[in-house]
C-alpha cells in the first residue's frame, strides 16, 4: 500500500518535472513578455525587508555593531511603507548603513535602470551604488533636500556577471527613507512576474513530524542556494532548499525565465521561504501581505518566519521579542496554511526559558548545533522537545568530513527530521565535505521509510556510550547506531526476541553479524554510525492478565497483548484462555463458545493490544485459585505463545 | 496446600505503621525484593543454586505472587514482562507455588532450602555442559496481584494486576575442583606418565 503510495508520487513528479522542463527550457529561449513593470518584486518595501539584506558599518568594526536601526515608515512615496534607516536618538555610532536587494539574475550586457525615490534631510548623505559578481557597475549619490527625490542610475551589465545587487546607504544620522525602487531594463520594460506552479501544498504537523502531501517529511538541504546551481544541490540528494541567505522569498525578481520557485519545483525539490530580515523591523502588521505575496507556490512546504529571533546578543540583526515573534506569527498564520518555523540559536546552549516565550509563534523548531561538538546538538533537541514536542530541523556546518555523516544520524537518532548544510556556496568549493552530505543524504533518503517506521526503542539496548534509533518498517527492523566519542567501544546490542543464528546486516558497509539469542555484537572504532536490518526477523508474543471487572458469572478478562520482539505479529489472537484449578472453592469457569481465538489485530514490534474475555466464574469465590493459560498466536500459527499465570481468582 | 501461608509479621507492621504516621508525606507504594544472601551465585556445570528473599510489603494491598522468572539483562518489565530466558541453565520458580500472601505493611524472609528445595524463591540448575567461566546476568522478576483483602477471606476484592517486582540477579558457572576420589586418581596416574614419557624419549634418542 505504502509502496503504491509512493510510485504514484514518482509518477506524479516525474509528470511535473517533464512539464516543467519543457516550459522553462520554452520561457529560457525566450526574452518574457515585456512590460513596464519592475524586475524587483518588493520595490516598495510595502512586504519589509523580503527580498533585501541590511547592514551596519560601525566605528567599532565590529559586524553587527553600532546605533542605526531599520524600520518601516508611514511616510510614505507611494503605498502604505517606505523603509527608513536611521540613528537612534543620542546614537553616536552611526558611520554608515545600507539595505541591499538579494542577489539579481544578470542578463548578459543588458542595459538597466534603477530609480529609487529618496527622502533624506538637507544635508545628509545617501548613496545608490550597484555591484556585480564580475564588479562594481555603477554609483550616484543621493540627493537629500527633505523632499521625496528622485534618483537614477543607468548601468550595463558586463558579459561575465552572473547576478548583481543594489544597495541604498545612509551616510548620515538624519533617518533616510526610501520607497519605489525600481529596477528596468535600459528600456524601461520588465517582464511580468511569472509562476508556473501557483498554490498551496498540503503541509502539516503531527506530533514530532512535518507531513507534506500526507506523508513524514525528512527535509534534507542547503541554505543559500543561487538559481544557478539548483541542479547540482538536487544532485547531491537534497530535497529542500532553505531560503535564508540569497534567497529569502525566492520569488523575489522577474527576469523572464520562470521563477526560482519554478526551477526548485521542477527539480523534484522544495522549498522554504525566509522571512528573517522583514521580522526584524518590528512589524507583525506587514505578514499577512508577506504571506500573500511569496507563500502560494507549489514548492514551498514551511515557512521561515526568523532567523534567531533569541539572539539578544546581537540586537539589530537578530533578536526579536518574544511578544513581537509571536505577533508576526500569528499574523501570518492568518494568511498561510503552512507551518511556520524558527532557528532557535540559543538551544544549542542555553537553557529553555530563553526560548520558551518563543514557542506560540511556531510550528515547529529549528536549531543551529555548529561544530565538530556533538553533545550541543543532544542539548538543542532535548531542550526544544522539553518545551514543546514538535518536529525540529537543523542547521549544520561544514566540520571535518569525517564527522559530517555521524553527525547528520546522531542528528536523527536524537529526533531530528531534518537537515540543513549552511551553505551550499561553501560546500559547493569543498570536495571532502560536499561528499560526505551527499553520503549522508543518501543513505538518509534510502532509511527514510524506517526513520519514520514504528518505533520500538524499548526493544533495543545498545553498548554503553552509543546511540540507537530502532524503528520497524516494511518487514524488517532497523537500529542506527552512533558512537559520538572518539573512544572505541565494542559490544553488545540486546534485542527483545532475536533468534541465535539470525542475521544482521551492517548497510551500507556489505558486512553481516549472526545473533546470538538476545543479540549481537559489533564495535565502533571511535565517532561512527552503524545501521542494521534484520529482514523478516521473527517475533515474540507475552501477555498479561491486565483488569478483571464485572459479575461473578459475566467476569470481563483484560488480556493485555503485547509483540515483545522485532518482527510482525499480523492477525494476532488470543487463542484460547485455560484454567486449571489448584485450591479454594471448587467451581468451574466457562468461557463462551465460539470466543476464541480472539482476534486483537495486527501488532508491530513493541506494540500492545487488549482483548476483552468473558468469563462465568459462578460457584466461585475468591477462594478459589487457578492456574491460567493464555494462549496467543499469529502470523497464521507461526508465532504462538502460552503464558502462564498461577494464583489467580476470579 | 499452602504449606507456607504467612499472616504477617506483627512487629515489622506495628514498625512500618508507625513509620508511615511519621512521614510528612507518603512515599510511592512499592514492594521491595531482596535476594539473599546474595543475588549472585555460583556453581559448577550440573550443580544447583538458589536464591532465599526478602519482601517488604510497604503497600496497602494483600500480595499474591503469580509467576516468578530469572530474565537475562536487559529486562523489559513493561508494558508486559518481556523475558529472555538464561542460556547456561533453567530456572524454577518456588515462591509461587508456595503462595505466601503478604499483608499490607509487612514482610517475608526465606532462605533457600538447598535439600528439599521448599523455601527460597526459586532455583537454578546449570547444564552440566555449561563452559566455566560463563555467566547469565539479569534479574528475578515476580509478577504479583494486589488485594484489599487477604484472597483467601471468601470475598477479596483484587485492586492490583500482573505488576512486576524485580532484584538484579547473575549466575556464574565456575570451574569445579577435583574432588577427592580425583585427586587420588591424578596422584596415581601421574607417575605412570612421567615414567612413559621418559621411556619415550630414550626411545626417540635411540631413533636418532
């Protein structure tokens, strides 16, 4: 059933990918329909800071530093926004401040024109400046005389850029405010915005897990992905491209090829849009249009709502209070059905109260465990689960590649269901650890299913110092196992029900262990992972006489059942009940005919069922002892179990 | 027949009442469970062990034992007493098929009979193929019922189902020492080899 499930998805997005090959190949043949619209896709500020960058300069040089802050204003050129970047009040660290738009695809030697209407007052000093992958393109100063002013600059785009970018400063600590920035070809046309997958997936959450189209997501991506290489981050095995960094909404700018959106959809990957710069400027009122305008696109499956909003340390670019997070949340969760969810830096750290006041605002979490260090990633999941049990994604960064596999399962073995490599332009220029994230996507992908199998954790205990995640999928039961420790350890793994003599199968290594009754044995030579399948294992039924309730001659039995091994107990019953009288008052129980067997359904490993068995125990009283027989049986007869349970009364 | 009916032991339930109306607040009402003299023992390949007890019963409730059972480590006591079974030997229960009840607030204390095996809390006999030094670590778990009325009363309401009481456990075969009758036969035989193999090194001398 699960398999028909997931061809009919391949089917369908290999239906999706052909479509959309063929119409972005189409749209890239083709200049796009012209018009006197704008490349920028939030030239009035009217959605914050979505599609745009900011920075400080500081006296101190220190990133981050210094008195200028972002803010929306009312005061406005046109729409309900400008952006206003100004020095706070007695603020002496101002030297000088920019907003910058994400990275522009380039079209090679095309003519442009960028117009910003500028309000500054008589005397400050602003600068509208554009940069180039190949170079600086062109600079103008501002004029400032407290009126809106407009301000022109024309530009030719060199054969070898591949994007640039437009950045506004304030040189001044009089506020600045900026509205309409526009950006044409040299023309003045713009292709029109263009979304060829348009709508709303279905993304959710249940418990610990992020469903998207029905079904447990393992998100597994890069951050900062440029349209260019959208290819090659799907062919490391990722299914998910965050969009912090160079492209926050991602939708961001019309340049007549089909939109990024367009280019991760038809890549069979998906995306996640950033809001983190717009909810840094204190304005929950703005996310309802943010949502509106970046969130219906096929491709997107959560949204970003910041970037480490519990960042007090770093008050400008950063930190959000709690009561502001929560209001942006729930503004946008007015305009959007998908989950919304933040990167809680100090969980990797702190402690839980930092984080607490956060959690109204999300769905679920997001963490940035950093470093070689594995023990502050165990502390983020077990902090954020301690607050709230939601699904939790993570940020990774590039460690040694040795460590970047057992760390992406230490990552799941500590309940994690998704993974993020910051960033891809990183990765992309190291070999060694751009290898080691496709292995572990990779083989992530292929445990998917058991990732997200039955858990039977209980049922499974490993060598002192090593990790387990056990899960039962498809017919067979899987343990990933991580050592984070340099140490060796070898050992021995107990499993509830192992048969002497079956086999273990090391994936991923073309190794095999044969179990002894009760376990295995393996070792680790230091900081590793080990993953094991047990195919087709066999199982082990018990029972317990758990309630007896009612009237002497109508006595209900609550026979708890439970599959205490690692394998299926399909179309489990209780086969019979048998009672042996062994004191007490003489009497007879009698069960119904036709009772048994007592069907208590299908059991994966670790699971439990209740059967409920009438008894007539009249005659007896409580006197009156029996030895009691529980027979259990399933999988047609292959499993059967008697459990026997002496002294027991009516 | 019950031969070991036990009623309770007046003055460990005078002295735990007396201690519970002490108390600020009450602890979690938990029996208690006690091997002795030790909880791991040793024996050699066909010999027999046993374990005597100790049961503290600091509940409200009348205790009836319902299945006793030694489990190799790591013993999965719930949802359902899942137990993997010892390899060097088998165990056999006692206590159960004595069924002693224990009254609410008191205890019961047996050594193992190592003769008639009739008092203890079971028995282990180790296979006489067993291979010294081998050992099964794990626990001695009891499954027990709670009433709020000795069972045996006639009209004993049962309050508590199929709950696990369990002590840390091990068996150790050793190797055993030769007996006497043994020794004397080494002593003998002995000297009849060395005498052997000193003709057989005159012989290969001669050889060469």
């Amino acid at each position: 059933m699960q398999a028909d499930t997931f061809a009919a998805d391949r089917n369908t997005r290999s239906r999706r990918s052909a479509i959309s090959t063929f119409l972005l190949c189409l749209m890239a043949g083709l200049p796009g329909p012209a018009s006197a619209q704008n490349i920028l896709n939030n030239g009035g500020f009217e959605t914050g800071l979505m599609c745009y960058g900011m920075w400080t300069w500081s006296v101190t040089g220190v990133d981050f530093a210094g008195d200028y802050r972002f803010t929306l204003s009312t005061d406005s050129h046109s729409g309900a926004y400008s952006l206003q970047i100004a020095c706070i009040p007695g603020g002496t660290d101002c030297w000088r401040a920019a907003v910058y738009t994400e990275q522009i695809p380039a079209m090679p030697n095309q003519n442009y024109t960028v117009n910003a209407w500028v309000k500054c007052p008589t005397g400050g000093g602003g600068l509208i400046y554009v940069n180039s992958t190949a170079g600086s393109l062109a600079g103008e100063w501002l004029t400032c005389n407290a009126n809106w002013t407009s301000n022109s600059v024309n530009f030719q785009v060199g054969p070898a850029a591949a994007t640039f970018s437009i950045y506004v400063y304030n040189y001044g600590i009089q506020p600045m405010r900026i509205d309409d920035l526009v950006l044409t070809y040299g023309d003045g046309t713009a292709p029109s915005r263009i979304n060829l997958y348009p709508g709303t997936r279905s993304v959710g959450v249940s418990g610990q897990n992020v469903l998207v189209d029905g079904a447990p997501y393992l998100a597994l991506g890069f951050f900062d992905v440029p349209r260019s290489d959208i290819f090659l981050v799907q062919a490391t095995g990722a299914n998910t491209v965050h969009g912090l960094g160079s492209s926050s909404g991602a939708d961001c700018f019309n340049v007549g090829s089909g939109s990024y959106l367009d280019a991760i959809y038809g890549a069979h990957m998906n995306f996640v849009p950033d809001s983190s710069a717009a909810s840094k400027l204190d304005a929950p009122g703005i996310f309802p249009t943010i949502m509106q305008t970046f969130g219906p696109h096929l491709a997107n499956i959560a949204w970003f709502l910041s970037d480490e909003p519990d960042l007090v340390e770093v008050p400008v670019f950063e930190y959000i209070p709690p009561a502001t997070f929560v209001a942006e949340g729930n503004a946008a969760r007015g305009a959007t059905s998908l989950p919304l969810f933040a990167d809680m830096q100090h969980a990797a750290w702190s402690v839980a109260a930092d984080d607490v006041p956060y959690a109204p605002g999300i769905d679920f979490w997001m963490a940035e465990p950093y470093g070689p260090d594995f023990s502050s990633l165990r502390h983020a999941t077990s902090l954020l689960t301690s607050i709230s049990p939601r699904p939790i994604w993570l940020a990774q960064d590039l460690i040694d590649a040795n460590l970047i596999v057992p760390k992406a399962y230490w990552a799941i073995v500590n309940g994690a269901t998704g993974i993020f490599y910051f960033t891809w332009p990183v990765f992309k220029q190291s070999p060694g650890q751009l290898n080691a994230a496709t292995q572990a996507f990779s083989e992530l992908t292929t445990l998917e299913g058991a990732i997200f199998g039955s858990k039977m954790d209980a049922l499974v205990t490993p060598p002192g110092g090593i990790a387990t995640m056990s899960r039962f999928s498809r017919g067979a039961a899987y343990i990933m196992a991580v050592n984070p420790n340099p140490q060796a350890v070898q050992g021995k793994f107990s499993v509830q029900g192992i048969a002497a003599g079956q086999q273990v199968s090391v994936m991923f290594e073309s190794r095999t262990l044969t179990a002894t009754a009760g376990g295995f044995t393996d070792g680790f030579a230091g900081v590793g992972r080990h993953v094991y399948s047990i195919a087709s294992p066999n199982t082990t039924l018990t029972a317990s006489i758990a309630n007896k309730t009612g009237a002497t001659a109508a006595r209900d039995w609550s026979i708890l059942v439970f599959n205490a091994g690692i394998g299926a107990a399909n179309n489990t019953a209780i086969a019979n009940l048998a009672f042996t009288r062994t004191g007490g008052t003489a009497c007879t129980p009698k069960v119904a005919p036709g009772t048994f067997p007592l069907s208590v359904g299908d059991l994966v490993p670790g699971a439990t069922a209740t059967g409920n068995v009438t008894v007539d125990f009249t005659g007896c009283d409580s006197t009156s002892k029996f030895t009691v027989a529980v027979s259990l049986s399933a999988n047609s007869g292959a499993t059967a179990a008697t459990i026997t349970s002496a002294n027991q009364r009516y | 027949m019950n031969i070991l009916r036990w009623h309770g032991n007046v003055l460990a339930a005078a002295f735990l009442a007396a201690s519970a109306g002490c108390l600020s607040a009450s602890p979690i009402e938990t029996p208690t469970l006690t091997l002795i003299p030790s909880p791991d023992l040793s024996g050699g390949p066909g010999s027999t062990v046993g374990w005597g007890f100790t049961i503290v019963n600091n509940t409200a409730d009348y205790l009836e034992f319902s299945s006793s059972q030694f489990c190799l480590a790591p013993v999965l006591l719930t949802p359902v007493l899942a137990c993997t079974s010892p390899v060097t030997g088998v165990y056999h229960d006692i206590i159960v098929g004595n069924d002693p009840i224990i009254a609410p607030g008191s205890s019961l204390s047996e050594d193992f009979d190592p003769i008639g095996f009739t008092t203890g809390i079971g028995f282990f006999d180790v296979n006489p193929d067993a291979v010294p030094p081998s050992s099964d670590i794990g626990q001695i778990v009891l499954i027990y019922d709670g009433y709020a009325q000795d069972p045996d009363s006639g009209n004993a309401t049962q309050l508590l189902f199929s709950v696990p009481l369990a002590a840390d456990a091990s068996v150790t075969t050793e190797a055993v020492a030769p007996e006497p009758a043994t020794a004397g036969f080494v002593a003998t035989a002995l000297p009849i080899l060395a005498v052997m193999a000193r003709q057989a090194r005159r012989r290969k001398r001669r050889l060469t």
